[in-house]
C-alpha cells in the first residue's frame, strides 16, 4: 500500500495539484484505458501489453492521469468477476508504474477488493462510478489515504437507464456527492484529495446531463472540491450531434472540452489524449475566467 499521503507531502501535493486545473485555469486531461472487452467505444479497448503501450502514449500525448478500468460500465453492462477484472487491470497498473513512475494512474472500479489491489500495484487514485456506495470501499480509500474520485451513478450499469427519476437533478446529484465527501473528510480524508464527478449519462436523461453541465460551477462549492467530468464520445454528445456511433463523436466531445474550461473543471476524462491537448493549447493565450 502506497506511504501515508499525510506524511508523504511532496506526493500528496502532487496528487492534489492533479486534479486541479493548471496554472492557466485550464483542466488536466485523464486518458480512458479500457481493458475490456466490451466498451461502448470500441476503439478504446485494449489489453495486456498494447495497454500499457496505449498508456505510455497518453502520458506522451499530455495525459496527467490514466484511469485503467477492467469491467465495463456503460448502459446495460453486465458484472465481471472480481478475479477477472483484476487479472485485466492488476498488470498493466504495474507495468505503467514501472516504465513511468511520476505518472498518476487511477483505478476505474466499484469493488474495494480490486481497488485495494491496484493501490497494492502501485495506482494513485480510486475511481469509483458507484460513488463509495460500499462501506468497504470507503474503508480502502482511508486506509491508503488514496486520491479518489467520487461518481454519481443512479442503481447500477445494468439498471441504471431503466427508471431515472430526480425531485431536481442538479440538487439531487450535488447533495449525495457532497454527503459522500464530507463524509470522508469528517473520517480524516484529506479534502484536497477528493474530486467529485456529476457523472453524466450513468442514470440520466438528455435533460439531465444538460442541466449538470450547465451548472458545472455548482459542483465545486466555491473552490471547495475539485471537479472531473466524463463525456468523452458519450450518447450526451450523440444526441447534441446526431451521431449514433461513438467514433463519429470526437469533434462535439471537443466542444463540451471547451464548456469545461468554461465551468472550472479540474480533470477532463477523455479517450482522445492528443486532440483535447491540442483544445487546450489552443485556449492557453486566452483568459476564460473574464
């Protein structure tokens, strides 16, 4: 398990500062590596040693983050075993660390036990789509004094588009994050550890996607949490576009990128590391915050 972080604080600050926009307002790009088999995007999908290859390029590219993930999450996906999405992910979290050890690498897992593996090979983050739902998984991220990223998610993969229903959905989501958090500060978490995810598309509709991005700035609390959104290629940017298919919706997952920059984000979660370097090197000259 890695060193205290309340110990360690030139890693700890380091791990902060990742998931905080730069010295330019601008946010850190988190490359997806999906060692699945059946990601929505299928050009994400790799494994064993092309993985860690495609991970190296995303740290090349500008990646500060590479969030590995064995079991996918998309609408209607089904469970896999704990020891199989280990066997997927456990490898390559160790490979990457190895060939590039001031790389942030992240977790994508619900299950603690496979979370508690991959801080054991070397990941500097927990990125849970459950939301710490389970008790253990709130228990491993303290233990290690991991970064971690907080998702909302309603029900599970495999339900969760099957009856969505908010009271007001900015409220809603923003009230279980914060609860979550405050939480895990009260417990002795750092707070400037701790990113929150709207997380878009995971039990919601169009109109409630919209209305998180929209109120993006809301999430943050005034500079309190840091903030990651996940849109890259989704079905939120398939409707805005018109394009059924993931590999068609690159050039509206930019223009979302761009909306970030807009509302403060702090970590982008993107599968197309180059492309979304090249938006913010574009931004770079430019105030986005007059």
């Amino acid at each position: 398990m890695p060193s205290d972080l309340q110990g360690d604080d030139a890693r700890r600050n380091r791990l902060a500062q990742g998931l905080r926009v730069d010295e330019d307002g601008l946010p850190r790009l988190m490359g997806i590596l999906n060692a699945t088999p059946d990601s929505f995007h299928a050009d994400s999908r790799v494994s064993g040693t092309a993985a860690v290859e495609r991970g190296l390029a995303m740290f090349q590219a500008g990646a500060t983050w590479v969030d590995v993930g064995g079991e996918s999450t998309r609408p209607g996906a089904e469970p896999v075993p704990l020891e199989e999405e280990q066997a997927r992910v456990i490898p390559v979290i160790r490979e990457l660390k190895a060939h590039h050890p001031e790389g942030l690498v992240s977790i994508d897992t619900r299950h603690a036990a496979v979370a508690h593996a991959a801080l054991e090979a070397g990941a500097d983050m927990v990125n849970d789509v459950s939301g710490l739902r389970d008790p253990a998984m709130m228990d491993v991220v303290l233990e290690a004094g991991a970064a971690v990223c907080i998702m909302h998610m309603q029900g599970s993969p495999r339900t969760m588009q099957d009856e969505v229903q908010y009271t007001e959905v900015v409220a809603d989501v923003h009230g279980v994050l914060f609860a979550t958090a405050n939480t895990l500060v009260e417990r002795g978490h750092p707070a400037d550890l701790i990113c929150l995810d709207p997380g878009i598309g995971f039990g919601k509709e169009q109109h409630h996607n919209l209305a998180l991005l929209e109120h993006g700035h809301g999430l943050a609390n005034g500079g309190e949490w840091a903030v990651l959104w996940g849109v890259s290629r989704k079905s939120v940017v398939g409707h805005l576009t018109g394009h059924a298919s993931p590999e068609d919706r690159l050039a509206g997952t930019l223009g979302l990128a761009a909306l970030a920059c807009l509302r403060g984000v702090g970590v982008l979660r993107v599968h197309d590391v180059g492309p979304h370097r090249d938006l913010l090197e574009a931004l770079r000259p430019f105030d986005l915050r007059a």
